[in-house]
C-alpha cells in the first residue's frame, strides 16, 4: 500500500476530476482510503499546548482583547 499527501486545487477541471475519483473510491470500498491529518498551524498549536506556551484567559478578558 502506498500512501501519498497531495494538495489539490479543487477550483481546477483537473482538481475536481481528481477529488471525485478519490471519493469514488473511497466510498466504493476500491482499496482507496482517506486519512484526515491536521495542518501545519494545528500542529504548531498542539505543539505550543504541550510546551506549555499558552495563557489562561477567562472569556470576558478574550471578548476584551477582540473589542
């Protein structure tokens, strides 16, 4: 089995053929199965979080700092 990470402009003819033959088969059970992975900034949180480089705030503080 080989597993490939692709980015594909879904806006393109070909973008689009390629995202439908990808669902094709993956809902026909074809041997085709797609694994959801998180982004380069979700990643970068996660690993923020673990480090401990995060603050506390409560949420009247978070809606102080948006306004």
């Amino acid at each position: 089995m080989t597993t490939l990470t692709l980015k594909i402009n879904e806006k393109t003819k070909m973008g689009k053929i390629i995202l439908d033959l990808i669902k094709f088969g993956s809902s026909e059970k074809n041997g085709v199965e797609v694994l959801h992975f998180p982004n380069e900034e979700t990643l970068e949180a996660i690993k923020e979080v673990e480090e401990g480089k995060t603050t506390k705030v409560s949420l009247s503080e978070f809606r102080k700092q948006l306004y």
